[in-house]
C-alpha cells in the first residue's frame, strides 16, 4: 500500500517493499507523525517504519482532535488492519506507549496476530501510570507544561494564534490519556521492551519495570542518558536497540528520497 492507499491515519515516509516487518509507531501527547519521520535513515533496512497521524495537527490540523483512548483505539486497529498481513511491531512514546498497548490488545480482540514485540518509553505501564489533571487547567498551566518538558519552543507558545491552535490538540491529548483508564485483560502474548532516559521523572528504572505485568514473557529494559525526550538526542542509538531488540540485522539503509513529500 502506498501512501496515497493509507488514509488519514497513517504516514510512511519509505516504501521497503523487501522490509521483514512493520513497525507502527505511537507519538507522545501533543506529538505528530513528523518527529519519527528522521527514523527512515536510522532504522535497518528490514524495517518498515509507520507512524500514526492523531487529528487536530500538521496535515490533519482541520480534523477534530480525538479525547477518548476506546475512540482513538477503534479508529487505529481499523486502519492498521490491511498493513498485518506479515511481522509487525509497535512503539509508543509517552501517552503513545499506552496507546500501543491498548491497540495491541484491540488487535487481538479482533483475531489478528500478535505483534513481533511491544517497545514503550517514557511511561510507566498503564496499570501503574498516575493520572494527572492537566488538562483541567488554564492555558497558562499547559504552556508551562510544555514549555517543562521542552517539546514546544516557547517563542511559538508566544504567538497568539499559534498558541491557540497547539493547546487545543495537546488539551485534547492531555484528556484523553488523564481520563484513561486500561483494560483488564491478559498479558500480550508477545515480548516487551522498555526505553527509559535515566533522567526522566516521568519514568525511571522502577517505572519502567512495571511493564512486566503487561507480557507473559521476560521483559527487556534499556536506559539512556537523557530525560523525557531522551529519543531525540539518541535517535541512532534507539534505532540500534529497536533492531536489536527485534532481531533485524543492523544496516543503515541507502540515503534516498522519501516516497512522498
């Protein structure tokens, strides 16, 4: 399926028609399809990577944002479906590693197979996460929020417009994974890896355990110097540990131009 054939839902910024498995990445709150799109020269050439497009930003900025996880879930399990058909595998950021899960568990609900493995990061598993209020709060208080983990410059919360259009859609995020509650169901049937910044109060070494409860098989946990966004600054050493991690031969691909602009 090329890009054109995904809809709404997804982007993927490099057919690998000879890729022995997808990978289906989730972005943080308030994050976008664009900031895994530098993962295309990083990942092995075994890897096709696929990342979700949440409504309400970037090319979906005219589409209402979606604050309900069980919407948001339905609507990504309907769009990932004709993409299975051979090894898979999902990463979630943040709010995106409850997401992943969740879809991973939907999947199975649905009958499709499971996931080659489940890779999260910086957040704790969904039945030990702690829900905040963020998004109860006045602008101010989410600007700061952003401005703290340092994902959004804070000369482009300063322009009024700009302002107004980010905080709708992070406000939307923010609602959504604060009013989440998991589901109880069985462990996946699949591995599980978790990537933590060794500086990131949002999910530390403890944090990161907590993911076992999530798998019947043995967990693996990698740290990295960094914080929260610590997969910005090691991208090419996440790149490493995700092939590794999925067992893909590491080899940088060819530098070519993206399949679509």
């Amino acid at each position: 399926m090329h890009q054109s054939t995904l809809g709404p839902w997804l982007r993927r910024p490099m057919v690998r028609p000879e890729a022995e498995m997808r990978l289906v990445c989730f972005p943080h709150a308030g994050g976008a399809a664009s900031s895994f799109r530098p993962w295309q020269s990083l990942l092995p050439e075994g890897i096709e990577h696929v990342t979700v497009q949440y409504p309400g930003r970037e090319d979906r900025f005219t589409d209402s944002p979606v604050d309900s996880m069980d919407v948001l879930v339905r609507e990504v399990a309907d769009a990932l479906g004709p993409l299975l058909d051979g090894p898979y595998a999902l990463f979630g950021h943040s709010m995106g590693s409850a997401v992943a899960y969740e879809v991973a568990q939907e999947l199975r609900r649905r009958g499709f197979r499971a996931p080659v493995r489940l890779l999260v990061a910086g957040r704790a598993s969904p039945h030990h996460a702690v829900a905040g209020d963020i998004h109860r709060r006045g602008d101010g208080a989410l600007a700061d929020e952003l401005a703290r983990y340092g994902a959004t410059p804070r000369e482009v919360l300063a322009d009024p417009e700009l302002r107004a259009a980010i905080l709708g859609y992070v406000r939307s995020d923010y609602r959504l994974i604060e009013t989440y509650r998991p589901s109880s169901a069985e462990p996946l049937d699949c591995p599980v890896s978790v990537f933590f910044g060794s500086e990131d109060p949002e999910c530390g070494a403890r944090d990161a355990e907590t993911w076992s409860s999530t798998t019947s098989h043995p967990l693996t946990t990698t740290a990295f110097d960094g914080g929260h966004f610590f997969l910005v600054p090691r991208r090419a050493l996440l790149a490493e540990a995700i092939g590794r991690d999925l067992g893909v031969g590491f080899q940088r691909p060819v530098r070519t131009w993206p399949s679509t602009p």
